[in-house]
C-alpha cells in the first residue's frame, strides 16, 4: 500500500477531480465526491492500493460534510472501489471501476418490441454488470417514485421518459454522466447521452410511401385516444399526410368491436386493438390487402407471422447499442431509423 506525506500531490489531483465536477448543476455534493474520485482512479491519478485523503482532509478542501464524505466512501465501498482499513484508512482496492458497475433500467413496461430492446441491451452489458429493471407505465408519479427510491444507488440510470411537464425537473437530478436516455426523446439542457427514435418525420415518410396503396381504399382510419401515450408527433404526421395527399381519412378514440368494414385501411399503435381488427376481419371473411387495408406501428415477430405491414425502429439494434454505450462509457447521441416493412395487409 502506498501512505501519504504531508502536501501529497495525489491528494491535490483528487481534489480537482471531484471540484471539476462540484460546479456543475446536475451534480450533488455526494455525487461530485464519489464521481470525483472514480474519475480520479480511471484517469490513474492513483491506483490500486493507494491511501486516500482522509474525511477530514476531505471536509477541509473541499468544504463538504462529514456526512456527504462518509456516505461517499460508503457507497464507494459498496462498489468494490475503495475498501477501509482499521487504523490506517481508506485505500482504492480496484482499477477497474466499472467491474461492479450496477444499471437501473427504467422502462414503460414489458412488451413484445420493448422486450427485444431488453435482451440485447442485457447481453452486450455481460455478466460483470448488475441490472436492476423498473416499469413505470407512463404514470409520472410511479416515475418519479422510482426515481427518488434509486437515487444515488447506481452508477448508470437508462430511462425511457415520459412526455411530461416534470420529467425536465426530474431528469436533472441525475448526473450527466450517469444518465442515458432511450426510446422517445425528451430535451434537456446541456449534452447528454440519448439513443431514441424519431416520430413525426420517420411516420410522415412512412405514410407517404405508402400513399398510392392506401389511396385505393375509400377511407383511412386512425385509432388514437388523446388520453393514451402514442406519441403526438405521428397525430401530427398523419394529419400532414391527409392535407398534403388528399386522401380522405380522420382520428377516431377507440376501435368498436365488430366494425371493420370493406374500403376502410385501419391504423393503430396499440396491439389490443389491432387484434382486435384481424380478428373482425377474419370473423367478416374480409381479404386483407384488398378487401382492407392494416397498418401498424412497432414490428414484433407475431406481425411478421401474420403478414402485417408496419413501420419501425430496430429496438433490438437500440438496445445493443445503449449497452454498448453504457458498458463502453461513450457518449452517444444517436436516432435509430425507422423502417417500413410492408406485408400482406397493405
């Protein structure tokens, strides 16, 4: 082990470490203490077996309390990073500092295409990362709930946001460099690590293409409640779509049971309702692709069996490259395109 003189000029680097980080909004006191010292490690300011200032050396330079020091090193502690020996004091007991990296992800909830997302996110962090996995349905108060629980408690949070007046002020309060966002994006200030898919433009292209299909039909219906969580850049982009094409079409709440009918295309981005559809469409013996036309968002495998034409982003591309970056560390700002695949039904 390596003890400390008087004046240790290690001890001065630390310092600046975790005051470079101290003057930036999204840090704590407690975050910039523990960041600080994980950025002073990786950047081999000191290396395994070295001493540590002590807590009191800490309060003094860095004007901090005992008690954001003391919960610093226990958290510290807690990851494997730095161990306490009785007497002496605190040493660093591991170079590699992501080793006991732990994750909270937090998703809407687990369905078919989010699950794609999980596995390969899941796969590229490996086995030396823990994963935590939380579902907040897009209810802001189980977001924020969850939120205040974690707080502190892992070293990289992956958040699909909601679009809501308090997710900026909830958002902010994790470290930059502890946050990546996934799925729909949601501005913050400041840069930050995102990896999310695009609506409004990715649907407007889709329809397009799409246009002189549909335009065979009388009518295209578009199940959408303004209560729901679709996203309301692709409302935006089907009524762009109907004013620039002409094609006759509206945005109905909720699909009624049995009220498919010929010379309709049906589109939806919720699966209840869109089996709901084939389902009177098989019961009415009508030819989808030609009797009606079906179009949904956010392909899976049991619309690629059925033959159901969608457009998509690649989550299971997101979530390998979203684990890339959180095992990697990197700073990624990326927007998965959005593919159209067309089957059978349109």
């Amino acid at each position: 082990m390596t003890l400390r003189k008087k004046g240790n000029t290690k001890d001065k680097s630390i310092f600046e470490k975790v005051l470079e980080l101290a003057g930036q909004p999204s840090y704590s006191k407690h975050d910039s203490l523990v960041q600080g010292i994980i950025n002073a490690i990786d950047d081999k300011v000191v290396v395994k077996d070295d001493m540590l200032p002590s807590v009191n050396t800490m309060i003094k330079e860095l004007h901090i309390s005992r008690e954001t020091v003391v919960k610093g090193f226990r958290e510290l502690i807690g990851r494997g990073i730095i161990e306490s020996k009785n007497r002496l004091g605190y040493f660093v007991a591991n170079n590699n500092t992501e080793q006991m990296l732990k994750v909270a992800l937090l998703m809407y909830n687990l369905d078919t295409f989010e699950e794609q997302f999980y596995r390969n996110f899941r796969q590229e962090l490996g086995k030396d990362v823990h994963l935590n996995v939380y579902f907040h349905h897009g209810n802001i108060e189980i977001f924020e709930t969850i939120l205040l629980q974690t707080k502190g408690k892992y070293g990289m949070y992956v958040i699909a946001p909601i679009p809501h007046p308090k997710t900026k002020l909830l958002l902010d309060s994790i470290p930059r460099n502890k946050f990546l966002m996934f799925d729909r994006y949601e501005p913050l200030d400041g840069e930050f690590r995102h990896i999310t898919q695009e609506f409004e433009r990715a649907s407007f292209k889709a329809f397009m293409e799409l246009a002189p299909t549909i335009n065979k039909f009388e009518e295209m219906i578009f199940y959408h409640s303004p209560d729901s969580l679709d996203p309301k850049e692709i409302v935006a982009a089907f009524k762009k779509f109907l004013k620039t094409t002409g094609i006759k079409g509206r945005i109905v709440n909720e699909y009624v049971p049995n009220s498919a009918e010929k010379g309709k295309v049906y589109f939806t981005l919720d699966n209840f309702v869109l089996w709901e559809i084939m389902k009177d469409i098989k019961a009415k013996k009508l030819k989808p692709g030609k009797d009606v036309g079906v179009l949904s968002h956010n392909d899976e495998p049991a619309k690629e069996i059925i033959g159901i034409t969608t457009y998509s982003t690649d989550f299971s591309l997101m979530g390998k490259r979203a684990g890339q970056a959180v095992k990697n560390r990197q700073m990624i700002q990326e927007i998965i395109p959005t593919v159209l695949t067309r089957r059978h039904t349109l």
